[in-house]
C-alpha cells in the first residue's frame, strides 16, 4: 500500500515537470512521460483505495477490491474489469443495464456501451478532455466486441503478451487526454510522440529517487505478476521472516528516499 504511494509520489515528479513544460521536451521524453503518468495514476489510486479497504476493516467493514491488476488487462474491456471495480459496478447497474444492457440488438448494444462510458467520463469532470477519454474506451470497447476481441482464452504466452501491450498502450494514450487541461495540449503531447527524436531526459530525477523508484516498480511487477499467474507456485512471500524482512526494507527505503510532502492524491478531484 504505502509502497505504490512512494510510486506514484516519485513517479510525479516526473510527469508533473514534463507535462508543465512538454513544448520544450523530446517526444520520447513526453512517451516516458505518459507511461510513468499511467503508472502514477494507479499506485496513487490502488494505494489509498487499499488505505481505504484497511481502514473499513478495522471498523468491521469488508470492501471490494478496487483493482485487480489491471494493466496486465488482455483487452480494454478486461481492462475495465479489473480497473476502479466500484466504478464500473455502478456504470453496469445504474446506466448499462437499465438502458438495455447486451439484450438487445447489436446497434442498440453498442450504443449502450458508448452512453456508458460517456457517462463515466462526464463523471469525472466538466472538461472536453475527459469526455474524450470515455469515448474512445466506449469505441475501443465497441470495436472489440463487434470483432469478437474482447476476450481471450487461448493458452499462447506470446499472444497474449502482445495483446496485453497492445492494450497497455492504448489505455496508456487514453490517459494522456485525462492528464491534459486542454484537447489540443493531450493532442501536441501525442503528435510530438510519433514525430519528434530524440532520447528521454531521465535526468529530472535525482539518483535516490531514480533508486527508489526501480526498486519499488520492480516489487510491484513482482507481486502483480505473482498474483496473476504464479500464486500457487511463489509462496516465498508467505514465509513470516521474508514477509518482515521485506516490510523493514521497504521501512528503510521510504524513510530515505521517500518523496515526503507530496501533493494530494490524484483522484481527489473526483
């Protein structure tokens, strides 16, 4: 929990100067940019939603999981399956089903999701910039199903590796709309992706916060592919003494290299 705060606190800093200032970046710094900013929205998120499901627990109350790795989603709409879980709950039950759901005509299905997700977007702000992002997961959602792409349960790793950046990336660019405060700002930010060179200036970060942010993306893989795939097979984080020595490593890290007295969290606005 406290590990994907300190993320998404150094993972900001980044984004955050390079956002602020894109017209004087290389498109590939911009592109490092909008991954670490896909990366910060959801260790901020999941993190204070887990505070959030801790909290409740020890009032006796038992939450929902809010996220369930989403980014390593095979599809955009398995990706909404495992991103803001309460969210989509009450999209599907309050505005998807009650406009007919998928029992319906294909048409009428499609226009379902596409109100869906323009409602979600609407939800999140009054900006054009948001409502662009709920539109282009509908038509993304759209498309997959009329193609038959939204699900997948074929046992090739490679395929579904492919599948699983593919939708990283286009969830990824999405995102770059939700960030901006203008259309034509997430639009500069995306052209000067495809059209500028140049390498990334990774030197916006200092070297500690460089340390701590490989080490805590690298245990964050870690777990989340764990979790994903390998579960049964990788028990070492269930032994007491790896359990505790992990928690005072990561004590340690935070305490040192923690970005202290950071903004506020992301989705305080919403």
């Amino acid at each position: 929990m406290f590990i994907k705060l300190v993320i998404a606190d150094c993972l900001g800093l980044f984004v955050d100067t390079v956002y602020a200032n894109y017209i004087h970046y290389s498109g590939a710094t911009c592109f490092v940019a909008s991954v670490f900013y896909s990366l910060q929205i959801y260790c901020d998120f999941a993190g204070y939603s887990l505070m959030a499901i801790g909290i409740a627990r020890t009032l006796g109350f038992k939450l929902i999981d809010n996220f369930r790795r989403p980014y390593l989603a095979t599809s955009i709409t398995d990706f909404w399956k495992r991103w803001h879980i309460s969210l989509t709950r009450w999209l599907t039950r309050q505005v998807y089903i009650p406009l007919g759901g998928s029992r319906c005509s294909k048409p009428r299905t499609y226009w379902n999701i596409f109100v869906t997700f323009l409602v979600s977007g609407i939800w999140h702000g009054a900006n054009w910039t948001f409502i662009v992002w709920g539109i282009m997961h509908g038509v993304l959602q759209i498309i997959e199903k009329a193609l038959g792409w939204q699900k997948y349960e074929g046992k090739s790793w490679a395929v579904k590796a492919v599948r699983i950046c593919v939708t990283f990336l286009l969830v990824n660019f999405a995102w770059v709309f939700f960030r901006m405060p203008s259309i034509e700002g997430a639009f500069d930010v995306i052209g000067k992706m495809f059209t500028e060179t140049g390498t990334p200036k990774l030197s916006l970060l200092q070297g500690s916060e460089w340390f701590m942010l490989m080490a805590g993306l690298l245990l964050l893989v870690f777990k989340d592919l764990r979790d994903e795939w390998f579960c049964n097979r990788i028990k070492v984080l269930e032994q007491p003494v790896v359990r505790w020595a992990v928690y005072v490593f990561l004590f340690c890290m935070i305490l040192n290299f923690g970005v202290f007295g950071g903004g506020s969290f992301i989705y305080v606005s919403f």
